[in-house]
C-alpha cells in the first residue's frame, strides 16, 4: 500500500523543530509534523500553584488550542464561546502528564512551567506533536533556568519525551497519521514514550470496530520505533 | 501481597447492579463495584443532534458527573462555578465512545439515548464501574424502544462493553483498584472491552515512573479477566 | 374526594429517612417522600466565609440541585449550560435559611456546615423533602462535631426543623402534594416549621385564581399537622 | 413607638408613580416608596417564547435588577460577574408571577410583555414598589396595544396587583419597612394582593426567631390594609 | 439646513446637570443632553487595586452601561446573557480613560473612585453624556473625599473633562448629535477636551465613504467650540 | 534624537508580507512590523448572519486575538478565563470597521468573510499590523472567491486599507512605535487610512498630558505618509 503523501506504513513525515521562534519565551520551539503545525513557548515564573507550596517541588502543566483556522473549515475560537471545550481540556492535560512524566520536579525548586502549545496548522497528529515539541521547549527554559540560577546544575529532566500517533486504516498498521488518514482509520492510538524507550502514556481507541490483542501489539510496535526516530530528532535539535 | 480489604491481586471488588432504580428514565441501574456507587440513567428521545440529521444513523452519549460529597472531602459544584473541568469533560466522551463501540446506530434509527452517570459515592473506578453500568441502562433503554414500537426487532447492540481499572501498586498489577490503591499506583489503566473480549479503548498512564512492555501487558492480561468477569455479571443482571 | 394514590387530603405519603446513606460525609441521610427521594449531605469544615471571620460565629449554608434524569423527562444539567437557573438559586437560599432557622451559631464555633440536597427522583415536595431530610444530616454532622471535639457540649440546634407542601386541588386543601397533584394545585404553598410549631418561612402562591385568607387559613392548618408529623418522624430516625 | 421617619405603624411611606417616564417604552413608571425608587418599563413584542407558541395565548415576565450604587456600598455589576444572583433571580420571579396573576392571557393573544424594573435607589421594599410599578406600566403597555390595534378591547387586566412589605420590628408589626427597619425586622413577609383584596403571593421569613400564627395573622392584617391603599394610589395614578 | 429638532449645526441639546439625584453616592448627577439621560454615581473606596498598592497613587475607573429598555426596541440585559458586550466595554475603558486624563492620582492619595454611567434613556451621545455627567459627580466625590478628610486640600482634578459627538450629516457637520442623525451619519467622531482646550481622546469613524482631513477638521473645529460650552455647563453646575 | 532601535523619527519598522502562509484558509498573511508578528486568516463561508439576510449584502467581520505568550510576560488565556477582554473586543471592531471601510458588500454578494488576526508576537503595534495584513489576506480571499465563482470580476475592494501607531515621545512625534515606545509615549495614536489617503478610523489619546491640535496635526502628517508606504507594501505583497 502506498499512502496519499508516498510514505511508507512505518514512516515518518518530515519533522522540523526551529527552536528560539519567539523572542520573549524561555524556551519555544514551531515543530513541524508535515504540514501539522504547532507553536510551543515555554513560560518560567516563580513560585507554585497553592496547593504545592511549602513542598519545595515544581510544576510543569500545558495548555493546547487551536488557532480558528488552522483546519480546513474554521472553528469558532473557545474565548468567544466562552467555555474550552472538551478535547481542548483533555489535550491540555495530556500534554501535561508526559512532561511530567520526565521531569525531577525537587531539581526544578518551587517554580513552575507553562507550556502553551498552539496549532497554527492543524494536519493530524497535533497533540503528539505538541509533546514532541513541549519537550524540546521545556529543555530549553531549564537551561534559561540554569543561566539565570533560577535553578542548580543538577539533573532537571533524566529523560526525553516524545509521542506519536498510530492507527489501522485499510487495515494496515500505519505510523503518523495524518488527517485525511486520520479520519479513516478503524483504530487509532497515540503513545508518548521516554528516550528510553518505555511508556507514559497509551491511548488507544476504536473508531469503528473494536481492535484485538495482536493490532494493539502492532501498533504499539510501530509507535516505539517512530518515538525512537522523534528521540534521536529531538537529541539534534538540542544540539545544534 | 494481601489488599487492604483483603482481596486477592486479581479480584474484582462486590459488584452489583440494581435495574430499575429510577420510575421514569426508559433504563437505569445503580452500579456498585464495593463503595463505588454509580446511578446510570439513560434518557431517550426521537431525533438526533441537527449534523446528524437526515444520516437515517441514531446517536448515543453520556455524561459523567460526580455528586459535591460523593468524595472524601466535598468539592465545589461544577455548575456553581460555572465551568465543566477537564476531568468531567474527559470521562464523559469516554464512557460516549464506549456505547457507541457497541451499538448499531442505523438499527437505532434517527434517535439519541443520553446516559448519564452520576456518582454518588466515589472509592476509585467510577469511570469504568459507570461504563459497566451505562450498558445495562442502554440495554434496557434499548429494550423499552422495542416494546414502544420506536425500533424494529433488529439487534441494536451488537455485543456487550465492560470496563475496568488495573494498576501497579508496590511493583505488582492489580485488578479494580479502590481509591486508596489508585493514589498509590505508579501505573494507572483503564481498559474497556467488548463480551467478545476485544478493545474498544485502553488508556493507560504513569503516574510515577514510566513503565515497560512487560508491565502493559501484564495490565492488559489482568483488565481482560475482569472485563470478562464483568460481561457475565451484566449478562446476569439483564437476565434477571 | 380520593387522591390519585389513595392518600386522605391531611395524610403524608409514605416517609423513610434512611441516615448514613453515604460513608465519608460527616451527616448524610437519603430522604423520600414517597417516589421522591433526595440525597442529603452535611460536610464539616473549619473556619467560616470571609465576610464572618472574627465573628465567633459558625456558618450554615446549603445546596440544592437536581439530578438531569430525576425527572418525567430530561433536563440539561445546570453545569453544562454553565449557569443555575431561578429555581435552583431559589430553594437552595431557602434549606439554607431554614436551617439557620433553628442552629445557634455561636454554638458552632467558627465552622462551616454545607449541606447538599441532591434530587436523584422528583415526584413533588422536592424542596420540603431537602428540608426535613436536611435537618437530620445536620443533626449527624453536629453529632460527629461533639464526637471529634470540633465544638463543646452546648445545645446546637434548639429545636427541630421540617417543611411540607400544602396546596389547593380541585377546591380542595391537601396535603403533601405529588407532582400530579402540583401540577393541577390553584394554589401551592411551602411551609418550614420548628419542632416547636412556629413558623420559619411561609412561601404561598396562587398558581390559577388568587387565594382568599380562608383558605390560607386552612393550607397553613394542615401544613401544621405535616409538619408536627414530620418532627416525630425526623425524632424516631435519629433516635434508632 | 415612632418610626425613625415619624411614620405611624400601619402607615406606608410617601408614594409616588410618574407614568411616562421613558420616551419610547410601551409602557413606564417612575415607583417611589419614600426614597425607594425603581423605574419599571414595559415592552410589548409580538410573538410568544417558543413554549408557547400555537397556544393563542400570550406572556408577561419581568427581569428585576438594581443599579450597582442604588444601596448604600456599591455592589459589583452582575454583567461584570456574569452571573445573575439568587435574589435578582428570586425577585424576577416574583413580580412575573404577581403580573400573570391578574392578566388574562387569552385576551392578550400572543404578544409578549416584558417589564423590566430597574432599582434606581433602594431604602427597602424594592420588590413590592417593583411589583407596584410593573402592574401601572402593564396597564400602560395594554393601553397601548389597544390603541395600535394589537389586542381587542376585551378586559385584559381583570384586577390591579399591588404588593407591600410587613415585618415585626422590636416586637411590633410595622408597615412598609424601610431599610434600617428591614434589616433589624425579626420577621419580614411580602405580601401580593389583588385589589379585589385577594391573595396572589405571601411570603414570610424568619429573620431571627420563628414567628407564631398570631403575629402571622397581625402581618396579614396589616399587608391587606397596605395593599388596599396601593390600590388606590394605582387607580389615581392611572386616571390621572 | 434644519434639524429635526430644530437645532442649528453647531448648537448643542439642551443640556441638564442635576446633582445629589441618589442619597448614598458620594457624588452622583443625573445628567441629560436631551431625550438622552444618563445617571452617574461615583463611589468612594479605601484602597487601589492590587496591581496599584503601594504606589502611593490612587485610581478613578467607570463602568457604562444600558438599562434594557433605555433604546428604542428592548436590548437583552448583559447580566442575563451573561457576558458584556464590546461596545459596552468599549465605552466603559472610555469613560475611565477620560477621568483619568484630568485627576492627579497622588493628590488622590490610595483611595479609589468607580464612576458608573448607567443610561437611563438613549437618544444619541450616551458615551459623551456619560464623560460630562462623570466629570461632575467625580468633582463631588472629590469634595466629599476632602470633607471627610479622606485626602488633603491640594488639587485633584487639575482640569474639567467634558466630550461631544460630532459628525458629518448629508454632508454637513453636526454638533452633538442624536440617534436620528446618528444612525445618518457619514463620519462619527467623539472628542473628549479639558476645559483648557486641550484633547484627552479622539475618536473619529467613517461610517459610511472615507473622510478627508478638511472634514476632520471642521469636526474638530466643531467638537472644540461644543466641549468650551460643556465646561461652562459643568462650572455652573458645581457653582450651584 | 536617536531611536532606540537606530529608525528615524518617521520611519516605519522593517515590514514583511508573507502571503498563504496557511494551507487551507482562502487567503492568509503573515505580517510583521518588526518583532510584531501577527498571523492573518480569512475564512470564506457562503451566507450571512441572520440580520443581513436577504438584503443581497455580504459581511466582513474579524476577531484579534494574542497568544499567551506573545508577550513579554505571559497573559492568562481568555478561553480559560471564560471571558474575551475589553481590549480583545475593542481591538476586534477595529479591525472589522477597517476592513468594511473598503468593501464594497453588494459587489461581494450573500457571502461572510471572518479575518481571524493572531498575534503570534507582540512588540507594539499589533493592532495596525493586523488591519495591515488583514487587507491583503482579505484580497487573496476575494481572489479566490472570483477563481471558485463565488463571485463575479467586479470590483470588490475599492480601495486598499493600512494602519500605523503614531506617538509623541519625549516631546517628540514617532512613526510606528515599538512596545518600548509605546508605554513611553504621551500621546497613543492609531490611523487607519484608504489608499487613497482618506481616514477610516482615527483614534488619538492622551496616555499622560493631553495634547493639542498642533500635536494632533503633526501626528496625522506622519501617520498619513506612514500609511502611504504601508499602501505600496501592500501592492508590491499582492503583485508578487
């Protein structure tokens, strides 16, 4: 099977991560999934949330959104209907617990970090890319952190973060989804894992009939060699 | 390993489930797993949402809510505050996607069944205890369609959807986790399945440290027994 | 005349006051009038609104609502649409009062006591059932206020309090109305009492035609024999 | 006793309807009960709420609100909040239910009144001067229907509706109470009466300690008397 | 050219400053520029925002707003919908701009004055009756402030602070507009002026085709010799 | 004197045109004056609002918006606070206006275009960036309207429409002011101007000490010259 972009079942699209996007973040990165396009600035205050303080542990939390045009037909914003809607909040949170799930919140003090991811174009696969990129800003607001001695030298993140999509369309196991193979597929599942190679997050979904154990073992196999390339990605971008 | 309240590893907690516990919703049934106690009513009305109108398809949702003293200490009330939170909103479009895995909505013709689920007592496991719930309302809700003449003889629910919670507390996997187990869980699942014992949503994460193959399958092998469990005691329950 | 339920015009329907319906409140009981059957639920917290701080007075307040599917047909929940309606403000700013009626808050200390009153079915009388059910959940919660030491030895509530709905059908006075009865009433009229026979809140409302001072005489003649029935009631609950 | 303002117990304050205030509403009063002042205006439009529609029948409600400085300390705007309050909501109530206590909504087919009474200043009895006023610019607003040919000439309103303030003060039941009257009343009861002398709303609360069935009785006695001067005041004003 | 009313061109409606119209209001006017009525109150509070603490300075903000039937045809309350709408927050942060242009913050002292604009009835120019009206009661405000030794005897406002409507009617520039013209208008401008002469806002809109700077001019021009009548008004008014 | 980033006094920042920078959107622009970055998408939809509907007209309309993280500091999210600001609201109208200013609606038929701005960095000037690119985003929408037949040729836009910030700072009048400027500035000017150099919208005010008609017109000649040089970017972007 050939896809509608000439990818391979087990293919990436061309990912692209332009760090320092924005002047004023602590750290930002525009991660480009193909033509899924996504913002992420990451903001450091001092001081936590009320709840977290006196603990001497920081906090990481995000929030997600999508531009009114960033898909094909417009949305009507969330400010102006006055409430977030449900998949907006559960991406939010989403994004959220995988940073969370590598970072060392004593090494980071009593300060917190906001992440905003915002989908300027949306193509499929936004909230994995939104980690991917989460991540790599984040790096880089530790390392503002450590410039500024908001922070220590210590080891704030042990690890990376990265996610993907991946679903059966036509059942055929594909990797990275993209929007028109998006609203096909039978199955879909997004998995965030760490540079190390285990799981923070599996969500896996049925949108047509229900999957079997051996779909789930595919595509989970597919998702930990497309996180694996996002890794290696993401290790360059940091680097450069 | 013994459990606090001296269950084994893989053993689902007291589950009952009480048909007919309000006089006018066409299904209902207040579900149990141990302190959990879930009302599940399901609401149904002739016509569909207006972009599904003229599909000749029917629509079934849910929504999710938790009573203010449902938990250990109260919690404000959504509708005071006047927003819905991210938590609501995501167990809601879970335990939506859930039904609709199962049923036929052109056998349900161009009608909407609402369930909702209210948990009047929390202990962990209200989102899979209100899926397990929210089938047996629909499959009366359904049931009542039938002798109202709104829906033909055809099957409707093609196959029955259970689910549960599995975790890793102190390094071992447990089955339907109470809320003293849930908070302490590196790892967290819920698992919705069919009686056929395939998927239909498997939404596992780390809450502590990530975890490994290994580890989800071992999750995954232990959610299958219990929604196995499940789909005789609704079968049961709906006999009765 | 016979009621639809056999009932005479001065008698009660079938009352039941079932306390500690909920393990972690600190007063609970799940009260019904008949068909309609509320979930009260007095939690205890230290400390009292800003507004009171310094005081040396505690605080009672109280939360009605109604669950979506309590009713005939469905209602949208107050939550989602993002605001409470009149009506719900309303009875919610009537327990409160009611109770506050009867609670010596200089006794309380500088605690709060919140107490939900949650309809999970609705047949009529659903405010004066929150009332009188609410008064017991009170009760339980002061009780577990002396046990934990939160407040002394001193008389806290001072008398009883309990409510019924009273109204005009058909020209006659009955007692106690169910929705069938409410909706047919000329004249509907809400009465909250003290054990002692005196009043603490008197709501009538011509529904048809005006009502003359006759028959307010007789409406407020048999909503004093509810309520005297009611205190007895309420007395045999907390007593077992 | 003496009044603060000299009054005698049983004797309203000084009251004054300006009819016509606004240039463009329908129908519109100026209310001042002494230092009191609301301006109630009445819109006619055609058409009934969607309720209601195909039933020949038409609507009369009323939204009631105070200006943010009318009282004493300045009140934040409920647009500010985005929220309407209990009372507002509890007061908008009652003065739409006193006005479809004595309008025939037949014989004003369906065409919807809406009366809006703004508290301009407030020295108590706000809802009763509102309740007052809303029925003078409702006879306003018939008339003019009548004449733009929108009604017949059919009696539509069949009575006036008045309402007043009663309370116990130090032990003694006064009339029409007055802010620092109201806040030191040990009972407060409003009370709507049609000229006819008949009863369309009656509520009394317990401000401090419960009330017996004689002072209820003397509040009635004192509320009719008050209502039937109202009544009179009404029928100048609208002769004049 | 005549005007509906009978105006000339660069004639200004008869304008009314009565003071003192509300009791408890530190500084309140009734302020009408013909059939237009706006009722101002400034409220005197201890303290400043948080943002401002500290700083020595105090604050003076407005709120403007619409009573619903003030228009022509009944405007939905904001209160009800629940959010405020543009305009009215437009004219709101107008109104604040203005005052804030004239008083000296530190003479103020930490001590803040909220001058609400509620239009009581809308013929044109609210938003400028407002600013005039505003200016006025602040004046009392301040003089109450200084009489109550809340601030010293130094000068607060150091300027008076009065705006008009201006705009191009059928090709002729209109002094002071109102709604008829208004709604005719080619180009709308508001301009706010010190009693020196000197501007603290210019708003100028084409409505309709583009103007060129020699309209603008004569607007201004206009609007210049409008607001030197308007601080005369004012100093009449507080001579008074 | 020097500015700070070396312009002179009537310079504009260095401007960029970056036109379908989006997919999916029938025309979109990214426009920078310098750092400020804002992202323009205009969305074609068939129809109009409810008002406007069969008067043969079409609709432009916009909404402005900042990402959170636009600024130096980040800014809560308006979704999440639930409520859109007044300077989001006031910003949005602007924009609209401008754009109806050379519209021609008749020409453009029953059809809406919505011009989404976002600010993707802000550095002062957002406002007139946006109206700036809003236009050419808006000409490659009417060009893709005439391509899909949605219209016919005729002249849609008669003219084009630009704007720039003008401020005195230091006594001294400045083009296109960066956010250093801008808080700095005395007197805050926006011009929006046709091609043709006529005003569409003019709004000067006095941030510190009002100004005078000399100031008023010196900052008029160079927002005219200004917009001028924004006009020919603006050609050169659509020739390209």
């Amino acid at each position: 099977m050939t896809r509608s972009d000439g990818r391979k079942a087990d293919q990436l699209r061309s990912v692209r991560m332009t760090r320092g996007w924005l002047d004023n973040a602590e750290g930002s990165v525009l991660v480009e999934f193909g033509r899924t396009r996504v913002l992420c600035a990451a903001s450091v205050t001092e001081g936590v949330p009320r709840w977290r303080k006196g603990s001497g542990l920081g906090w990481v939390t995000a929030e997600y959104a999508m531009l009114p045009r960033s898909t094909n037909t417009r949305s009507d914003r969330e400010s102006v209907k006055g409430r977030i809607g449900g998949r907006t909040h559960e991406i939010s949170r989403l994004v959220g617990r995988s940073l969370r799930g590598v970072i060392d919140t004593a090494a980071l003090g009593e300060n917190t970090v906001m992440v905003d991811c915002d989908v300027l174009q949306a193509d499929g696969g936004t909230r994995t890319a939104a980690i991917t990129g989460a991540y790599v800003a984040l790096q880089d607001a530790v390392g503002w952190m450590r410039e500024h001695g908001t922070i220590g030298s210590g080891e704030v993140l042990g690890d990376s973060v990265s996610a993907v999509s991946v679903g059966v369309v036509d059942g055929e196991p594909l990797l990275d989804l993209n929007y028109d193979e998006d609203v096909r597929a039978e199955t879909d599942m997004n998995v965030v894992m760490t540079g190390g190679g285990t799981f923070i997050e599996v969500q896996g979904t049925a949108e047509g009939v229900p999957f079997d154990r051996a779909e789930l073992d595919a595509l989970l196999d597919l998702a930990g060699a497309g996180c694996g390339e996002l890794a290696e990605l993401q290790k360059s971008a940091l680097a450069s």
